[in-house]
C-alpha cells in the first residue's frame, strides 16, 4: 500500500484475542438470542470490522504522506492499532497537518456512513448491531486520536499550527509533547474521578486500561518531546563548523613538503589536521595518512611521494561547507562511500576535512 509493505505483527492476534473476549458480553447484551459460539464469532467479526477501519486509518496516513512527497516505509497493524512509518523529513507545517488530520477524519467519516446504515436497518439484528458498533468505535477512535497531545495525531496537528505560528517545529513538537503528557494524566483522571462524579466507584478493569493507556501515551510524549530537541541540535550541525582545517599540497609532491607546508601553515597560525593532496584546478584527490607518515624514515622523506601514504577520497564525496543537519547526514550516508574522511570544498578549493567520526560524536551529545 502506497509503495510500501503491509505488516500484521505477532501483537495483532493477541489483541485479536482480547477484545474478542471483552466484546462478546456487549454482543450478548445487545442481541437477543445470542449467546455460546455464535456470540463469539459475532464479537470476533466486530474485532475485523475495527482493524480494518484502523487499517483505513493508517492507509490514509500512507497516501497523503506519499502525496507530500515523503517516502512510506511501513503500515503496520499492531497490538495498539497500527501505525505509518516513512521518511523524507516534513519539510512545510501544512505537511504535517495533512499527514495528521486524515487519518481521525477517515474514522470520522466511517462512523458516518456506520451510522446512517445503521439508521435505516429496520431489525434489530446482528447486521445492525455490527453496524451500530462500527459507528461507536470509529467515532471513538476518531475523536481521541484528535485529542492534542503527542504521540497522538491531534498532537501532530498541534505541533503543525504552533510550528506555522513560531516558524520553529521544534516548538511545536515540545508544546505538543508536553500537551500530550498533561492528556495522558487527563486520561486516568478520567477513570478515576468520573465514576465518583456519577456516585458510584471505578472498576478495576476501567483504572487499569487507563492506567496502560495513559503510560503509554506519557512515554510517546516524553519520547516526542526529546526527538524535537535533538532534531534541534542536529539542525545545528554544519560541515563548516564539524571540519577540521587543511593544508593543500600538489600531486606528486614529496612527504618532506607536506610536512613542510603543514609546519608553515601552523606557523602562519592555521593549524591544520589535516594534509590534503590536490589535482589539476585543486581538486581534493587524496588526505595523507598520519600513520602511513610517521612510518617514513626521515632520511627517506624526500624520497618518498605523498601518493604513497594518502588515502583517496570517494568520488563525489565532497561536502560544501554550508550543508548542515538532515541534509548534511543524508549526504554523508549517500556519498561517503563507507569512507571515514571527505573533502569540504567551497568554490573548488578545499577548505578543511570531514571526519565522520566526528560527526558521530556530536550527534551522540545531541
């Protein structure tokens, strides 16, 4: 579905399992004459019915991705749902208010057709309780996923107005993150307070599945909530500020010049890290090795070319000084080439030397 596969989880079948079980005594309730086997397998068709509007739900979530140009890796159906993963980074708010707000609608607009159906069944029969049913669910589904608050897809329609306001998603995801935490904290308030308002007392049933729904609705918001401020902080990395600084010597050059051209740069008060062998036009062809140096007896250096102890760079890799954040990570996954070091070059002259190690560091103190 919409280039992408679709999984149903181990989880799914456990779900499938219990909400069977809760089900079938509203199916016994609400249909006379039901009861035993034939109780369960309406309560079980009903459990179908429901994964498959979820199923929509997701789906719809897939197309409108792929539609804002975003590359969907995964619909799933899971033990809670299901989700939509992909790729490509939301680049517009609009984007992601898109995305966000047409899965809930699909539910929405089920429950709709459930329920005008439903209306005009004349028996009372397990078609119309199905159909009753359906409507019941996708509305519920519908409207608490338009709740505001991460992980939910009101949180991501929060987070999508806030970033148009501020012009800043990061502010859009911690407010929806934080908004989220105070709906997950709502959530068992809800199951604990409101039997006492009607005077009666809460189930233990009720206070456990609010309890499991609201921690899980905690973790995705605090996880939400730390995923914007990292975004954050990778946005703040840059080639030009990660590169360590070089020193250029021509093809054929001898080690005793690099080293030279290294001494004069430091003593010019450039310290460079890095020696970068150039071509025609100064194109970046190779760094020097630092071991592959200090292995070259000094009575030899002049001897000895600096082809032979650098390391070539991978065509392509060359990294402009400006590019920063996804975009620079997306680069460096995509033209790297497995290399650990690339030229950062700035109207065709080598201006310092890439280390993805480095990199790697600052992304893990992000």
């Amino acid at each position: 579905m919409a280039g992408a596969p679709v999984v149903v989880t181990r989880s799914w079948f456990l779900a499938a399992v219990v909400l069977t079980l809760l089900f079938t005594p509203v199916a016994e309730a609400r249909v006379a004459g039901l009861d035993g086997v034939r109780a369960y397998l309406v309560a079980f068709v009903f459990v179908l019915l429901l994964f498959a509007s979820v199923f929509l739900h997701e789906t719809a979530h897939a197309l409108v991705a792929r539609a804002r140009g975003q590359n969907v890796t995964e619909l799933a159906v899971t033990l809670w749902g299901g989700h939509t993963a992909y790729t490509g980074g939301l680049s517009r708010p609009l984007d992601g208010f898109l995305v966000a707000v047409v899965g809930p609608v699909t539910n929405l607009v089920l429950a709709a057709g459930f329920w005008f159906a439903f209306q005009a069944t004349p028996v009372a029969d397990v078609p119309a309780f199905l159909l009753w049913a359906g409507a019941a669910s996708n509305a519920l589904v519908g409207a608490f996923n338009l709740l505001p608050g991460l992980p939910l897809d009101g949180g991501q329609i929060l987070e999508s107005l806030v970033w148009a306001a501020t012009g800043k998603r990061t502010t859009g995801t911690v407010v929806a993150g934080w908004v989220g935490r105070a709906v997950a904290v709502g959530v068992l308030l809800w199951a604990l307070v409101l039997p006492f308002a009607q005077g009666s007392r809460p189930t233990f049933t009720s206070v456990l599945w609010s309890a499991l729904i609201g921690a899980l609705l905690w973790t995705g918001a605090g996880a939400a909530i730390s995923n914007g401020r990292r975004r954050e902080a990778v946005a703040g990395l840059s080639a030009a500020r990660l590169a360590g600084t070089a020193v250029t010597v021509p093809l054929g050059s001898t080690v005793a010049a690099a080293l030279q051209a290294r001494t004069a740069a430091a003593v010019e008060g450039v310290p460079p890290y890095f020696v970068v062998v150039v071509g025609h036009d100064q194109v970046p062809l190779a760094v020097l090795d630092v071991d592959a140096v200090a292995a070259v007896p000094s009575a030899a250096q002049d001897q000895t070319s600096v082809d032979a102890v650098a390391v070539p760079f991978v065509q392509g890799s060359a990294v402009p000084p400006e590019l920063a954040g996804t975009e620079l990570l997306t680069h460096l996954a995509q033209r790297s080439g497995g290399a650990r070091l690339v030229p950062v070059v700035a109207g065709g002259r080598v201006t310092g030397v890439l280390d993805l190690a480095d990199v790697a560091r600052a992304i893990r103190a992000t």
